[in-house]
C-alpha cells in the first residue's frame, strides 16, 4: 500500500545513515575533543600545582636561609668581641692586642654561617702606628699560624692602601676624602691565613665602602652606647685577596674593653662572599633547584647569581632573570634581626624559576595525553558509529526482507483471492440454481456443493500460510482481559457452522477450593486480538473434526493458589496427539489429515499461546476422540464478577437438548461423586446450536430493495456479484475503480437514484479503493461502504477501515456474510447508525463472516 512504501522508503534511506553518521561523528568529535582538553587542562594542572608548590618552597628556604644567616653573622660577631673585650679588658691595652690561635677559635663559626673570613680590626690612631706595626710583626714571627712574609707589602712592612692606580703603599695618616675620622683600621688577624693572608695589614677604613660602614658604626656608638645596636652591614664590595671578583659585603660589630665600655676600640668583621652564603643556603634545598638569584642592595647595586649542578655562579651586574618569569619571583630582605647603625646597607634577595627548573614540572606530557586521549576516544567512537551503522544497514535489511516478504504475501494474497472470488460467487450461482432447477436431483447440487467446499478448505489453506508467514511480525500489546467474555465472543463467531453440524455442547466450569469459587473475575494478562484469534483457531478445528451430531465438551477451571487457568476443549472426532502440531518448519505430509490445514492452524495457535507465556496440548483418548488443553496464567483481580454469570447470554445462540452425552477423555470429564470429592463443580445446561434462534431473526429479517454500486477492476468479479446481488432482489451499478465510483456517486447525489451501499474492491487502477473511500468521507458521503479485498493483512484491512470503509470483508465474498451486513446496516428499509464517523474509532475491528470458512478469515484479521 501507499502508505506503507512511504514508511518503508524512509526506514531504508541511505541519506538517514549518512545523517546519523555525520552527526555521530560530529558530536563524537567534539566529545573527543572536549575529553582531550578536559584531560590536558587537568594534567596541566597537575603540573602547574606541582611546581608552583615546589619552587615556592624551594626560593621562600633560600630566603629565609639568607636570613638566618644575617642574623647568625650578628651572633657570631657578638662573641667574638665579648671574647676579646673579656680577654683585654683594659682600654689602655689597645690597640697592642692579639690573641693566639684566633684562626682555630673561629673556624667552626666560618663554617656555621658559610662566611668567607672572620677577622680583627682594631682601631690604630696615626699618633701610635709605628708602635702597633713593630707589635704586629712581632706577633706574625711568634704566632703558631701565621706564615712567612705575612703583611709585608712592595714596600716592606707596615699598614698599607691602594692608591688611584691600584697600588700598594704605606698609609700612616689614615686621611680620606669621605671620612671625618683620621684613623686607621689594619686586618690584623684572620681566621683562614693561608687563604686570606693579602688582606692582612691592610687600612679598611682607607676604602670609601668599608670606611663609611666604619664610620657608621663610631657614629652609632657615640650617640646611644650600646654596642649590640651599632653593628652595620657594608654595601657591595670587592675583596681584595680574590683574583676573580665576586661581590662580597663586611659584617661589623664594635669591640668594647670589658672594664672601659664606652670605648670603641676595634671591630669584629665578618666577611660574607655573597656566593659562599647563598650557596650555603642552597645545599640546604632537596631536588631540582636550577633558579635564579637576584641580590639588590639600598645602595642601588644589582647582581644576579645562577644556581645550577649545586653551584652558585656569579652572573655579573643588573637583573638577569627571564621577563616571562617576572610573576614567579619570590623575595625577602635580608637584615639583621637586631637594631643597625644608620648607615648599614639593606639587602634584597629575589629567587626566579629559570626555563630547565620551569620546564621539569611543566612539559608537554599534558599536550601529548590529551591528543592521544582524544584521538582514542574518537577512534573508540568511532568504532560505535561504524557498529551502529552495520547494525542499522542490518535492521534494514531486514525491514526489506519483511517488507519484500509482505508485498509479496499481499500480491499472492491478492492474486489468489482475486480469481477464486469469480470462482467461488459462480459456484455459489450455480449451487442457488441447482437448488431451484434441479430439486429432484439432488446429487448435481451435492457436487457443487462439495466443489464450494473443497474451495472453501483451499481458502482456508492460503489464511494460515499467510498468518504463519507473518507470525513472527505480530506485536503484542498486553492488556488484563476477562476470558469467560472472551469465551462468549469466541463461541458466538462459530455458533453457525455448530448448527450446520448439530453438534451439541456442554459447558463445565470447576472451582478446586471454596476459596477460588469466590475469588471475583477470571482474567489473564494477554493481547486480545492475538488470544482472541487463537481461541478461534482452536474451536474451529475442534468443530471441524467433529462427526456430525457429535458432542463438543468446553471445561474451564482454575484454583486460585496455582495462578493459572485451563481450558479444555474436548470432542468425538480422530483420535489426534501432539505430533500433529508441527515445529512450523517442517511438516510431515504422511501425518497430515488429507486437504486439511489444522495442523497449520494448531501450530499458530499453539505459538501464541506460548507467547502468553502459557502452553497447548493436544491428546488422544484411544482410537477416538481428542482433547485441546490450553493453560494460561491467572491474574487475580478485586473486581466483583463472578464465575456464576459464565457464558450467560449463550442461550440466545444455543437450544437445550434431551440428552447430555459426555466424551471419555483424561480428567475432561468426570462422575458426580468424583467432582464432589475433588473440588466444588458449577455445571451450565448441556445446549446445542440452534437455527431457530438469534441467527435465524437476523437471516429472515426483512431487507429492503437497494440500490448498490459495485466496483471492482476485474470484469468478471463485478458481473457476478453483480448478478448475485440482482438475483437477491437489489438494483446494482457497475464501476470499474475507485475515479469512476466517486463521479457516479457525485452525479447522483441527491436525487432518487442514490446509492443505499457502495461495495468497493481495495486494488484498482487509477485510484484504489481506501483512496476512493477517503475522498467520498471527505465529501460528507454517508453512504455506508463494504470494502471487498484480496489483501488481508492487518495492516491493509486497518488502513482500508481508518480511509473510511464501514466494514471489509475478504474475498472470496460469502453471499450470506455479505447479506448479514446488509441487514446490519438496514432494518425496516432505513439506514441503521452510519454516519461518517464511526470509520474513524473503528481502529482494526473488523465484522466478521459467521460461517466455517469466514471465521477462518476472521481469525486470521484478529476478529
């Protein structure tokens, strides 16, 4: 059909794959790339905490350390003057002051701070210079450290300077351009002599940067007295015993006489060689430590120092440090943790990464996992697309299987049908003519009869191959449902072709406990178009088999414990087992009953039952007689219904009989006494169809003279329902499709010659028939319309029902199914409820043909 081609098309369009596929991707590859930066980001992150932890430990140690020892130097300082201020005690005694083995003393304290030297400076007035260098001279050729020619200059013994070319000469006046004090302050003794010994009797104070830290100092001690506040740090020096220049600064701390304390007499100098103190300070540190070291004084003077490989290289003047860096430095002053004089410079120490020490924590793994992350989650995604897309070009697949397998089963459906109706309607004329014609010869009308049977149970063949074709498509919507009611409905469909046998029936309702007898409504859980049609295909093959004036025996129990509910359907016919319900992949032709399609029937049946999640079972009893067991689950339920009330409205299609036959067949039927004692049995009257009831009112109800246009492509179909209709009193109009019928019904519209019914064929040319029927509803057209089809596929018989049609029925068409909807929709010669509606609520429930081989159709339209 039309409207499924549409669907399908859409379902299989390669232009949706490739849809699927793009966005998929796309949104994969955003995915990816949002994880690769997720996981760059963090790493990088991970880095980034990691050094930033790492170096400010690493620079705010290195400071604190420079610190340390600052204020170490101020101690060390402190004690060695205590010492000699206890030692000389007397003012008087200086400057003619030495003491012995002064190297050894202060070597674990040049050791402490990382100091360069640590030396004796007293204070020599010019007055008493040739006194204090014979004393020295004399000390250097007695003292156990002193080495040869110590302190002897170009020009011989004696206190010396450095002029403005750089050489050495004999300072006796102690006279400076910077200094208001004429003094002299010879290095006298020094710890390390053998490494320092050029310094020895050289005049500090003669230097403008050690001289004005001297100065300081006197200054600071005459204004307050107190000599562990007086103490200065000098600006950047050079010092003179080292080859290679490397900034230093001097460390000065007044020496005090211990009985005369308000005279300055000398001073304890500490020489810091920047280098040696920083490197100090940086052995402390564990790890990476490749840094910068930027040292600024209040004097205006930058130097930069480089640690690397455990060493301390002096990089020369100015601030060398990356500019990109700039935000990492870390600093600290550098000063003594006791009051200074005035005049004492300030330091300022900031520790900057370099590129090695940056670039060890923050590297390019981060760049590398996330490209790598990306690309895996991409490829992974990748993966799950390409699966998606072998799986959808799978479903496809196997969409045009189905559907290529239903075009088909509709085209054989439809080809089929379509001749057999000719058939079947010149048959069904021949048979009303031979009953007219020939009524003393019987046997010509028997044969026809027998003929429109054969083509019945061949129609029958061709409804269960084309519901075991379309079995596994079926869609189970699962919904509670009454099954006394469905019962009902089911032996209501068939109560026709039980008179036509004069079999007689008889119903048996057992309650295992008292319990279960009150237990309200009998339901089960179940779809009840596909329960519906397997119960159908059970009674039809149970009324089928069955001798003629046999008896049928339905027994229905449940217990309400065992949450299940058996119904068994006995009868007098073959003796038959359950080899006869085939696998419904092969099927054992020596087995089958000859020209019957039951074991087909009883397999699909079977199945849904088992898709119920119950079971069929089918028994022989002996040589004759067999017995469908059908076992489905329980659902109990509040609801007030009782058992009692079971197939209540039977009467209206059933008669009583005199005699109540019972089938021996296993547990199906037993003695009273036997039931006593088991369970409590309810029993309804043993009843039979009968003729003269509900079925008969409907067959001998007046119908009126209609007007009825048949249309229909194939000549030969139209002309003989044509003729059928005619025969039955009715005046009938031919169309051949669907275009033709509508202006037919156009042009009489309105007037007396209006259509009462419109039997319509669905396959036409030019315009089919659920396209006609559309178009007629559109117009406001009430005129009820009978779809005839060759297609009995749910699908089509619903699509035909939602365009419009008010009832459809298959072909072949059945004169008596086809007259019963007629008195359907006419009673007393007027329109009975038709409006142009109902069509549209009538979702999928089709009336159904009330004889053998019309409730064979009807199963299969899940009536």
């Amino acid at each position: 059909t039309p409207h499924s081609d549409k669907k399908f098309s859409q379902n299989v369009s390669k232009r949706d794959i490739q849809y699927k596929v793009i966005c998929r991707m796309g949104a994969g590859t955003l995915l990816s790339i949002l994880i690769g930066l997720l996981t760059y980001y963090t790493l990088a992150n991970i880095q980034y905490t990691a050094f930033e932890r790492e170096y400010s430990y690493l620079s705010r140690g290195i400071v604190d350390s420079a610190q340390t020892a600052l204020s170490q130097a101020h101690s060390v300082a402190e004690t060695v003057s205590e010492v000699y201020g206890t030692q000389f005690p007397d003012s008087s005694m200086w400057p003619y002051v030495a003491r012995g083995h002064f190297g050894r003393m202060v070597a674990p304290m040049i050791s402490l701070l990382g100091a360069r030297n640590i030396n004796h400076v007293p204070i020599v007035y010019p007055r008493n210079l040739y006194e204090f260098e014979t004393f020295a001279y004399d000390f250097f050729d007695s003292d156990a450290e002193s080495i040869s020619g110590l302190g002897i200059s170009p020009f011989g013994k004696g206190v010396y300077a450095f002029n403005e070319s750089g050489m050495k000469y004999h300072d006796t006046t102690g006279v400076t351009n910077f200094s208001p004090y004429n003094i002299i302050t010879p290095v006298f003794q020094v710890g390390n002599v053998k490494q320092n010994s050029p310094v020895v009797m050289y005049n500090t104070h003669a230097e403008s940067v050690r001289g004005k830290g001297i100065d300081g100092v006197i200054d600071c001690f005459a204004s307050n007295g107190d000599p562990g506040s007086c103490s200065t740090l000098t600006d950047f020096i050079f010092l003179v015993q080292d080859d290679v220049k490397s900034p230093a600064a001097i460390f000065y701390y007044p020496e005090i006489p211990a009985h005369n304390s308000s005279h300055l007499v000398g001073f304890v100098a500490v020489v810091l060689s920047w280098d040696a103190v920083l490197v100090n300070t940086y052995h402390d540190r564990k790890g990476n430590t490749d840094i910068l070291l930027v040292l600024s004084s209040s004097g205006g003077t930058t130097v930069t120092y480089t640690a690397h490989n455990e060493k301390i290289e002096y990089m020369g003047e100015g601030d060398k440090h990356n500019k990109k860096y700039s935000g990492y430095g870390v600093s600290g002053c550098l000063d003594s943790p006791v009051g200074t004089a005035s005049t004492s410079a300030k330091y300022t120490l900031v520790v900057y990464p370099t590129n090695r020490y940056y670039y060890s924590f923050v590297n390019s793994y981060p760049i590398v996992a996330g490209v790598v992350t990306g690309f895996v989650v991409i490829a992974l995604i990748s993966l799950f697309v390409l699966y998606d897309v072998f799986v959808s070009l799978q479903r496809y697949r196997t969409e045009a299987v189905q559907y290529t397998r239903k075009v088909f089963l509709r085209w054989v459906s439809h080809e089929i049908r379509t001749p057999l109706n000719a058939v079947y309607l010149g048959l069904t004329s021949l048979c009303d003519a031979t009953k007219d014609t020939y009524h003393n010869a019987p046997t010509s009308s028997e044969s026809f009869q027998e003929l429109k049977t054969g083509l019945e149970n061949s129609i029958s063949v061709l409804d269960d191959f084309l519901a075991y074709s379309s079995f596994d498509s079926h869609n189970y919507i699962f919904k509670e449902v009454a099954i006394i009611e469905l019962m009902e409905s089911c032996v209501r469909s068939h109560s026709e072709a039980a008179v036509v046998k004069n079999i007689k029936t008889e119903y048996v309702v057992n309650y295992k406990t008292e319990e279960s007898s009150k237990g309200g409504a009998l339901n089960v859980m179940a779809d009840i178009d596909r329960l519906r049609e397997a119960l159908n295909r059970v009674l039809l093959y149970s009324i089928h088999i069955s001798p003629r004036g046999k008896d049928l025996i339905i027994s229905v129990s449940w217990d309400l414990p065992i949450p299940q509910v058996t119904i068994s359907v006995s009868n007098y016919g073959p003796s038959l087992n359950q080899d006869l319900i085939c696998d419904g992949s092969s099927f054992d032709v020596s087995r089958l009953r000859t020209g019957s399609h039951d074991n087909l029937s009883l397999w699909i049946a079977a199945n849904i039952f088992k898709a119920h999640g119950g079971s069929m079972l089918l028994t022989g009893t002996g040589d004759v007689g067999s017995t469908v067991s059908i076992i489905l689950p329980h659902v109990n339920t509040s609801s007030s219904t009782r058992s009692g009330s079971i197939f209540k409205n039977l009467n209206a299609f059933m008669s009583v009989k005199s005699q109540r036959h019972v089938l021996p067949y296993s547990n199906s039927a037993r003695s009273t006494d036997e039931c006593e004692k088991s369970f409590c049995e309810k029993r309804l009257p043993s009843v039979v169809p009968s003729s003269t009831v509900a079925y008969a009112t409907i067959e001998n109800a007046h119908l009126p003279t209609l007007k009825i246009l048949v249309v229909d492509d194939v000549l030969s179909n139209r002309k003989i329902l044509a003729r059928l209709l005619t025969q039955r009193g009715h005046c009938c109009t031919m169309a051949e499709n669907g275009m033709e019928s509508i202006g037919l019904v156009k042009k009489l519209w309105g007037s007396s010659e209006q259509f009462d019914v419109i039997c319509m064929d669905y396959e036409m040319p030019v315009c089919d028939g659920p396209t006609a029927a559309r178009s007629l509803r559109d117009m406001d057209c009430k005129i009820p319309i009978i779809g005839v089809t060759g297609n009995v596929l749910q699908e089509d018989l619903r699509y035909f029902v939602s365009q419009g049609a008010s009832v459809v029925l298959p072909k072949p068409v059945v004169m008596k199914s086809l007259e019963e909807e007629l008195r359907k929709l006419f009673s007393g010669g007027k329109l009975r409820g038709v409006n142009t509606s109902s069509y549209a609520s009538m979702d999928g429930s089709f009336r159904q043909n009330s004889d053998v081989h019309d409730a064979s159709l009807a199963m299969f339209g899940g009536a």
